[in-house]
C-alpha cells in the first residue's frame, strides 16, 4: 500500500485525544500534569471520567466525549477517520481485561488505520509529547485506500441499488 498526503498539513495546534482504563487514570493524570504546559497548547478531547479529571486537574477546556465503555472508544475512532483527532494517548490498562475490549481493539486499529501517532503509555508518551513536531505543522502521510476502495466483491454483483425496495 503506498501512503499519500491528501490532507493540509497538521497545525501547530493539535488535537489530542486522552484515554484511560480505570487503572491508569492516576497514572495519565500525573502525565497530563507534568506535561501541562505543553498540553494547554493543543486541543483536548478525552473519554468521560478521564476528561473530567483532565479539565479539573489542568483547568483547560476537554472536549468530552462518552465513557469508553459507553462508546466514547468508538467516538474518539470516529474522530479519527474523519480527521479530527491528530494524536491518540490512550494509557491502557494490559493486565486486566475490559469489557469493551473489542472497542478498544478497534480504537487502536484504527488509529494505525489513518497513521495517527499513539502512545499507550507514560514511556511512549513522553517521547511523543515532546517531540518538535509537537509544535511545527507536520505533513502527515496518509494511506491510499483506493485500491482497496476500488476493489469488487461478490455482493457487488449481487445486489444492486435497483433490487433494494
């Protein structure tokens, strides 16, 4: 698959999506903290609890979504495939399961689906949020899905609009 730039290149200011299994909530909100200063600089879009802790802690605007096992995963996935999440911080917790497992699989699916940068903990975070192109525009490549948009399946020829009543 080759990637192409088919969108204007990220601002200075990005949108940041925070996310947090129960279990590292205190751990993302430590982070947040440390790194206040450069968050308040970007857009903060966050998970329920987690953004209300965020937006407390920091005293920064968080655009609130539903909890994750609410729907909030899907709604920060949708976010991203129509371009409006540029970076996903997602601290999730490996060693217990979630009920919305699935929905966190498909979180993180499709953030590598639109090249989206993500960091799942402290670590990867810190190297991510103090990037230089954290604060530069940045070109970012996106995959080039016509091949696969193009492609042609059974149920193509076996249905038509014309068929549907």
């Amino acid at each position: 698959m080759t990637m192409q730039n088919e969108l204007p290149p990220l601002d200075t200011r990005k949108r940041i999506a925070l996310v947090a299994h129960d279990n590292k909530k205190r751990d993302l909100l430590e982070w947040a903290t440390f790194n206040h200063g450069t968050i308040a600089q970007h857009y903060i879009y966050a998970t329920g609890t987690t953004g209300g802790l965020i937006e407390r802690a920091l005293d920064v605007p968080v655009f609130r979504l539903q909890s994750g096992p609410l729907g909030g995963d899907q709604q920060v996935g949708a976010k991203i495939s129509e371009g409006e999440i540029d970076f996903l911080i997602f601290f999730w917790d490996p060693l217990e399961q979630q009920p919305h497992d699935p929905d966190v699989k498909a979180l993180l699916r499709i953030a590598m689906v639109w090249n989206i940068p993500v960091a799942c903990n402290r670590a990867s975070a810190d190297f991510l949020i103090s990037s230089p192109l954290m604060s530069a525009p940045y070109d970012r490549f996106l995959p080039d899905y016509s091949t696969y948009l193009a492609r042609r399946t059974s149920a193509d020829d076996a249905l038509h609009p014309a068929d549907i009543a």
